[in-house]
C-alpha cells in the first residue's frame, strides 16, 4: 500500500484534517461514511489526501488508492478499481480472504465471459462490494479515489452503486477527489454528486483557496534562505491561494534572472527548464504516457541506457517534478505540471512518442487491457488502421468487463475511423462491417440508458444499409430501431419500422431474427390499438420462440398475450402466462422482461380489487429492481407508486410512511 511522498508541508488545512480524521475515526468503529473532496486544480486535493491516508496507516488502516487517468472522449473501464483489486491481490494479508471472488479475475483482466446482461454487471458490483467489505474485516479500510472528473462511466456507476447500496456498513471510508473547476454544466460527473451528496452517509468537503497569511507560511516553510519580503508578498499576490502556484512561482526565483515569468504555462514550464537536456527529455516521453508511467516502459520509450535514465530521473525527482512510486512507476507530482510539460511538445515529436508508446503496450503481457490505451495513442499519433483495431479490441474488452458506455464510445471512435482507413486495412471477420457496429454500438447505448442516442445509431445503421444488405441483417436494423423508438415513445414509427421488419424475412425456416421481429411487432402494434394484429402475430411467434428455445423472447410474447387475451392479466389464465414468463426471464437472466411481468401481475391484483395480494408482487418486483440497479427504470418507478397508492387504500400507513420515505432517499 505505498503513499506517495510530498516534501510540501500541510499549510492551512486543520479544519479540513481534523474533518477527515474524525470520518476515519468512525469508520474504524464500524461507522463508515464517504467523503467527495472538491478543489480547484493545484489547490492541495493530494496533499490532503496523502496527509490523511498517513494519519489513517498510522492508525492501523489499509490504504488503497485508485487513479482515473484522463484519455479524452473514451476510458479505461473501471480503472481505479482495478488498480485497487490489484494492490489489494498483492497483499499477503488479503490474499486467503479475497482468493474466492470472482470479480478479481474478471477486472484483472484474464476473465473471458462476456458481461453483458443486466445481472452480469450486479454481480460484478456485488462482488466488489463483497470483497471490500471482506477486505475491512481484515483490517479498517480506507479507499482513496483521485480525480473523478476523468472517471470513466462504468467507474462511476460502480461507485454510486457501492455507495448507495451499503458498503458503508462496514469498516470502510471512502475519500474521493474531483476538480470544482473541470465540472462544466455537462460534465458527466455532475449528475452523480447531485445524487451522492443527498445520501445520508456522503458529505463534501470543499478545499478552498487558502488564505493569504496561509501561503506566506507556506512560502517560508519551503524555502529554507530567507526571502525578501517584496518577493514572497508577490507570491502571495500571484498565487491567489492555489498551493501549486505558489510553489511553482516560489520555484521561478531561483532563476539566474530572478523575475517571476508572466504567463502560468511559463510559471509551469521553469522548474522543467532548469533541469539537463536528458532530463527534459525524459519529462516530454514521460508526459506522454499520461500521468504515471512504469519505469520499464519509460526506458524503451525514452531509448536511453539504464544509467543516464536513472540519473535523469534521479534530478526529476530532486527537483520535485516526478514522485517514484513503490511499485516502479513514476508520477508527475502534479498534473497541472506533466500538461504543461505536454502541451509545449512540438506537433511531430508528439506524434512521434505516442506512436512509440503505442507499438511497446502492444507488445506487452496482456494486450487486450491496454487496447484503449493503445487506441488512444495510435490517433495521436495519426496510424489511423491501427487505432481502428484497437479501439474494437477495446470495445470487446469493455464489453467482457460489463462497461457498456465505454464499448459505446469505442465503437463510434472506431466508426469515426471507418472512412478514413482503406477496406484492405480494416478488420475482417463476422461483424466486422460498418452497419453491424453501428449496431452494435446502439445496443451498447441502450444497454447504457442513453436511449434517444441508441435511435440515433440505430437510424445511422439503417441509413448505412446498401440495396444488396442480407436480409436478416436488414430486419435486424429495423426492429432494433422500433424497440428503441418504442422506448422514446415514438409509437407510430415504432409500427412502421418493426412492420418492415416482419416482411424481410420468412416465418419458415424459423429463426431467432424473425421471433425477435415478431416480438417487436406485437409491442408497437398494442401501443398504438392494432390489438387483433398484436394477439395473431403474438400467438404465431409464441409457438416459433417455444420449438427454438429462445426463452427470453418467449418471456416477452407471453406478457404481451397475458395482458390483452382473454381476460387479461386480471383473469387465471393471464396470471399464469404472467408467472410463467417471470420464470422463464429470471431463468435466462434478462430482467428488464421480468420486472415487465412482476409489474404486470401486480397490476393484474390491483385491478381486480385483490390489493393485498399486489403487495407481495411489488416487494418482489422493487427487491429485484433494486439488486439490478435498475430502480428508476419505468416499471419500477410505476411500482414504488403503486405500492404506496395500495398501502394507503389497505389503511397501512406506517408501512405507507416508511416506503416513501424510502423512496425519497
């Protein structure tokens, strides 16, 4: 569990420590909370948290710390919680207690199963809530998540699920730290602190600009000659209570000049100056990499004998650009300084040394966890072939990981990439043509909640269709298209499109495509009253789906013809389609369809009067939703008002009370 070094002193920051340190205190006891650290770039975030993860060892704590990295429009997927799992395997303490959890193998990377399905991703939350809750009985716990405003999506769904779901029962505190100034009003981060910071064990704390008689102290405190007055009042002045400026600023008196330069990237760039030739040059490979870089990789980047690299990186060290982590990596002591270092690189040199960075992570042990990075090079370094084959690798990785935003934004980084790279150079193989991506990509989309752009794609594909397309690949696209419209409410075209779909392709020889087709057509056409197509297509395919074994699809027609044959799904015979189709959802793992029938049976006792009996189905339905993080889909939402509509009927007030305020929180 290394903690990085800082030879910055803590100035100004006893309120906030003293704050910290009673969290770590509770949580010792079992009284667990969550700490969202917010600052300003170069405010002390880090320090901060390296002062408290000192006092939380000293205590008798694990100390765990995971990095988001910033990779532009795409991420690595749960990326800090790997780098956790990864210390966490290390451990000889750990190692008995966390050798049984699955979720080790699976983000470590040599897991091969997809992670696809809805309960596929719960038990991947569940397993690292389990085993961090394991890792707390070993020892009190503290886990430290730096920089959230670069987390990818699926971390970020991971921590509001490990946060919202009780991990923080157990000996167990969470320090997480984002920049205030990064969060623009769309910034993806923003939604999940409004929804933390209202649950009742998440507090923030926010590191404001210290306070001038503070950053004199500080001044004083790291320069060991005295200072002029005149000079550190100008500090002062120039810092604005941002601790890294006043450091760099204190950094740019030592020049040969004296003067303090004007512009913050020439405040940043002058302790980069002041060191050798090699030494700069080893900063430039080093900014490339990203924020940390292993020190193997550095060297073959770098080109340079073992010797002049380590006295290079020896006089970085020294000047306090780079801190050597235990785990031979090198970080950049501040990340204002490594896109300083970065930006000032000349275009080709930039190009040059990601091309570089790209072919070594190729050529490593595991080539399918470093993909996105791999991706992220090769654009940058223009190999555009190349940067397309990555991207689908990382996407695939992605999707086996159960991170379905990240394979969405891999997937149309590959499509963007499409046109400019040569048909003899792109990936060949099933699937692997433009209108199948495309697809998949929106699959990706409404697997992640964004349904309007899972439309969008979705038109893109159809658009993307030639007059000599397959036709199951052509009836694929367009019921694709009519469910996710039917998702937006775009019930007419919803019609049309799964109406296409039904006409391409026969019913004989049956085939899943034509079952799924039907399935589709059945729902658009009861929305929008075409009941007596609905009811004929619904039986036809319920009979096709039941020979071919397709059981979540048989799910579906079932629900469908439970809710308008017959009687309805207030009549037995509706309720036992309804119970059967929940079964056979929950057998195949989908649980979208099995909350439709939970919510469906519920309805059915709610409407034939029977209120009491609609109780056990909405428990049963809400518990399932909530084990799926699927709580605020529609048929949950309809479910937790439902619930309290029947309670306050049956005159079960104080349940009433307890379920909304529930449902509040």
């Amino acid at each position: 569990m290394q903690q990085a070094s800082s030879a910055t002193p803590v100035v100004g920051r006893d309120a906030e420590l003293t704050r910290l340190s009673g969290v770590l205190e509770r949580a010792r006891g079992g009284e667990a909370r969550a700490v969202l650290i917010a600052g300003d770039a170069g405010v002390g975030k880090t320090r901060v948290l390296d002062e408290a993860a000192r006092q939380a060892a000293a205590a008798g704590m694990t100390v765990v710390t995971g990095h988001c990295v910033d990779l532009g429009d795409v991420g690595l997927p749960y990326l800090p919680f790997t780098e956790v799992l990864g210390v966490l395997a290390a451990d000889e303490r750990f190692s008995g207690p966390l050798a049984d959890h699955p979720v080790v193998e699976r983000l470590l990377g040599s897991g091969t199963d997809s992670v696809r399905d809805v309960d596929g991703r719960l038990r991947l939350f569940e397993g690292m809530a389990g085993l961090l809750a394991d890792a707390a009985e070993v020892a009190p716990l503290l886990l430290v998540l730096e920089d959230l405003h670069w987390a990818d999506q699926s971390s970020r769904d991971l921590l509001r699920f490990l946060l919202g779901r009780g991990v923080l029962r157990h000996r167990l505190a969470v320090f997480a730290s984002y920049r205030a100034d990064d969060l623009h009003r769309r910034h993806p981060l923003r939604p999940l602190l409004a929804e933390l910071v209202r649950l009742p064990l998440v507090e923030r704390l926010e590191l404001r600009p210290l306070a001038d008689p503070d950053v004199d102290r500080l001044v004083r405190a790291l320069q060991p000659r005295p200072l002029p007055d005149a000079t550190v009042r100008r500090i002062v002045e120039r810092a604005e209570g941002n601790a890294f400026y006043a450091e760099e600023l204190l950094a740019a008196t030592d020049t040969e000049s004296g003067g303090v330069p004007s512009g913050l990237a020439d405040v940043l760039l002058i302790r980069f100056e002041q060191l050798s030739e090699t030494a700069q040059q080893v900063l430039r490979t080093a900014s490339v990499a990203g924020r940390r870089v292993e020190h193997d990789l550095l060297r073959e980047a770098a080109g340079l004998p073992e010797a002049e690299l380590e006295s290079a990186l020896r006089e970085a060290v020294g000047r306090q650009l780079l801190v050597a982590g235990g785990d031979d990596t090198y970080s950049f002591r501040h990340a204002l300084a490594r896109e300083a270092v970065y930006a000032d690189l000349l275009p080709g040199e930039r190009a040059r040394l990601h091309g570089a960075f790209a072919r070594l992570l190729a050529g490593r042990g595991n080539p399918a966890e470093s993909a996105a990075e791999r991706a992220h090079h090769y654009r940058e370094s223009h190999d555009l072939a190349e940067a397309l084959a990555a991207s689908l690798e990382a996407a695939d990785h992605a999707q086996r990981v159960g991170a379905p935003a990240e394979e969405q934004r891999h997937l149309e980084a590959a499509l963007d990439l499409w046109p400019a790279v040569g048909p003899e150079a792109r990936p060949s193989g099933a699937g692997a043509d433009r209108v199948t991506l495309t697809l998949r990509a929106s699959a990706a989309a409404a697997h992640a909640g964004e349904l309007h752009r899972a439309v969008s794609l979705t038109r893109s594909a159809l658009a993307g269709l030639g007059q000599d397309a397959e036709s199951e690949l052509a009836a694929r696209v367009r019921y694709t298209l009519a469910g996710n419209l039917l998702s937006v409410d775009n019930l007419t075209a919803a019609f049309a499109y799964s109406s296409e779909a039904l006409a391409m392709i026969p019913e004989e020889p049956a085939s899943r495509t034509w079952v799924w087709a039907a399935a589709t057509h059945v729902l658009a056409a009861r929305h929008i009253g075409e009941n007596e197509t609905a009811l004929r297509v619904a039986r036809r395919a319920l009979a096709v789906a039941e020979r071919l074994r397709v059981t979540d699809a048989q799910a579906d027609l079932l629900i469908s013809l439970a809710v308008f044959d017959g009687e309805g799904r207030r009549g037995a015979e509706g309720r036992r389609r309804l119970i059967k189709a929940r079964d056979l959802a929950r057998s195949s793992g989908n649980a979208p369809v099995e909350l439709r029938a939970l919510f469906n049976l519920a309805m059915g006792c709610y409407e034939s009067g029977a209120l009491s009996e609609c109780v056990p189905w909405l428990t049963e339905g809400l518990d399932r939703a909530r084990r799926a993080g699927l709580l605020s889909s529609p048929y949950p939402l309809e479910m937790r008002y439902l619930r309290l509509l029947v309670l306050n009927v049956l005159g079960r007030w104080d349940e009433c009370v307890r379920a909304a305020a529930a449902d509040a929180d």
